[in-house]
C-alpha cells in the first residue's frame, strides 16, 4: 500500500482505507504513520478491520465499506497486499464500477491498472532503509559505505596484500581474535593495535603502520572482505546506497539480533548480500534466507559473495579440514540452488575489468527476475 502512494503524488484522497486483520493491526498502524509523513496525500486515514479467511465474514465487510463508497466516487484499490480472499473478493465487488481502478504492484516495481492494461514504474525513492525496517517492524543499526573514505579504501589494497604476503592461513590466524584483544602472533608475524584507527604489522623484519577510520572494522571479523564486497558494488549502475553490518533488533525478532552482511538499495528493490571467505557453517544460509525474506519482503533479492571455490580434496593426502570445507561448500551450493540464491567467487568477479562487467550484466539478469513466492 505504502509504495504506490509514496511514487504518486499527483493524486489527493479524501480517505484512505487500510484493510488489516487482527493479527496485521501493527503493521497497519506502520504504513498509516508513514503514509501521514507523506506530504498531501490524504485527508483522512482510517484502519479498518477484516476476517482473515472466511469469504461469508470478508464479503459483509465489503458490503459495509461499500456502503460508505457513492457509487460516482472515484476509488482507487489496491490488490497487491493482504490475503488471497481479499484481493479476489476486493475485485470482484468493484472492478464493474465505471470509476474504479484497480491496482496491482508486482515484484519488478511496475504499477498495474487492471482495467486499463497500462502501467508505470514505481522506484524505491520514498523507500529508504528507515522505512523499510520500519514497515517490517525492527529497529536496525548500520553502517553507510559513504562514511568509509579514500584512506580506508587505500589500507584495503594494502591489507589484501599482506593477506597475500604471508598466506590466507596466516592472516587468518592473525585477525580472528583481534576484537578482543591488543596484540597477536602467527608464525614469524604479529599485529598490534596502536588505537582504533592504527595497527602495526611485524613480519620479523620490517614494520608496517596501517591507519584510517575503519581499519579496526576491516580486520576484525573477516570485515575486510565485506568492506571488498562493498567496495566492488559501488561500482554497479544499479546501486543507489548501500550499508554494511546491518543489526536487526526488535519485536519481529523475538529480541534476537539477526544480522546481514550488506544490503543494497536499488531503484527498484534492495539486495541483501552474504559475504564468507570460507563456508564454515551451512546453515547459515538458511538464517540469511530467512532474515533477508523477514525484513525485506516479497521482492527483496539475495546473493552470496565468496572469497574462494574450495579444492576438492586430494584422496591420497587426506586432510579433514579441506574434506570439511569441500562437503560443506557443495551443501551450501545445493541450497543457493533451492533457494534461488546467486553465488559469486571474488577472485574470479574482480580479477579483471572484463570480469566485473561480466558480474555485474550477471547480477542485472538476476535482478529482472521474479521471486518464487
């Protein structure tokens, strides 16, 4: 309901009927503060009350609300939302109305007026990510990608090469912890923290400052790969903002926090983005899915970034670890399969500038598609 309003001011109502259950009470109150916020919309918003399912219940409740609608009235209705019954039921008791219109939104952004066969493109200009948590009833912290600077983006490159220098391995031991504590050691190299803005890297030899606002978020928690993910999307036409270790804590949460790597505000839709340097933990991509689907709707798209495609493992030097990557890569392929997920490999998306186009014409085609509801 709240989308067509906010991508069409060119109509004023007098009143603004949104149909609710007992159970969606708090999500109508959501949209009718934010349709509020809207400048010279309506004159009048009012809540109105349905049975979810029973068709006898549904349709007296048409009948009253009819009841108040003159039939020279013009009405404008959206079927897009609420349940299956409302929608057929909501039709079929005024589409034969000379001046109604009815209005269907589909998960591309285009706007349809059913009797006419026209349509329009609606954007997510008046959707910013406060209005969407929102909507979805939580409260999110985050980070904007705007806040990150060119001094950031330099000890980036910078850290991608020590990465490099002294093997995934050894960056990885060196970094895992280092949220919690000052100082760490990996085979002939040490990092310390001067403050947040400043580390010091040791190979034994020489000595290394890396400082810049973000630094301690790129070093800890695998944040560099994510901020590398980040970075490469900055790039993509498509994107208008995007933020970076999204919270989410409300009463849609049962007070959990649930978390997502990156979300991307598109002109048409937002792409909630998974970053892992290695699959660890196969479920986590059933809690993405799920998280991505609760807090960004019907028409929110998903992606996996990964560092690397794991090696099957050699069957004459067997390692458990490999073996325990290998199966559980191929565990989180056959879901992203399932669930309809796209899995990018940035060693082979940012290799060159001919292999970032190619990514980015790739994530335009997925981008097309509708979701399977």
């Amino acid at each position: 309901m709240y989308v067509p309003l906010a991508n069409d001011d060119s109509i004023t109502y007098d009143i603004i009927y949104l149909i609710h259950s007992e159970r969606t009470e708090g999500n109508a109150v959501l949209v009718k503060e934010w349709i509020e916020r809207l400048r010279n919309r309506t004159a009048l918003t009012e809540l109105v009350e349905f049975d979810a399912v029973s068709i006898n219940r549904i349709n007296e409740d048409i009948m009253v609300l009819q009841s108040k609608i003159d039939v020279d009235d013009e009405v404008w209705l959206n079927v897009s939302g609420g349940t299956k019954p409302w929608s057929v039921l909501f039709y079929q008791a005024f589409a034969g109305r000379e001046r109604t219109n009815c209005l269907y939104l589909d998960q591309n952004g285009f706007l349809w007026n059913m009797q006419k066969g026209e349509w329009k493109e609606t954007t997510t200009h008046n959707l910013s990510f406060q209005v969407l948590f929102s909507l979805h009833k939580v409260q999110a912290t985050y980070t904007d990608l705007m806040q990150y600077t060119e001094k950031d983006s330099e000890a980036l490159d910078r850290l991608m090469d020590l990465r490099r220098e002294m093997g995934a391995g050894v960056f990885y031991g060196l970094t895992k912890d280092l949220d919690t504590r000052d100082e760490a050691k990996e085979k002939s190299w040490s990092v310390r923290k001067v403050n947040n803005a400043c580390y010091i890297f040791d190979n034994g030899i020489d000595e290394e400052e890396l400082s810049s606002p973000h630094i301690k978020d790129m070093l800890c928690n695998t944040g560099w790969f994510e901020y590398q993910t980040a970075r490469l999307l900055l790039r993509w036409h498509q994107r208008k903002d995007i933020i970076m270790n999204v919270h989410f804590r409300g009463s849609a949460t049962n007070g959990e926090a649930n978390e997502v790597d990156i979300i991307v505000r598109t002109e048409k839709k937002f792409l909630f983005v998974e970053c892992k340097t290695s699959v660890a933990h196969p479920t986590d991509l059933d809690k993405f899915n799920e998280v991505s689907g609760q807090y960004g709707g019907i028409a929110v798209k998903r992606m996996l970034m990964i560092a690397y495609e794991p090696k099957r493992p050699n069957k004459y030097g067997k390692n458990k670890i490999e073996e325990d990557k290998y199966k559980n890569y191929n565990i989180v392929m056959d879901k992203c399969k399932r669930y309809n997920i796209p899995v990018f490999v940035m060693n082979k998306v940012d290799y060159n500038e001919y292999s970032r186009r190619t990514f980015f014409k790739e994530l335009d085609r997925y981008m097309d598609e509708l979701n399977e509801k």
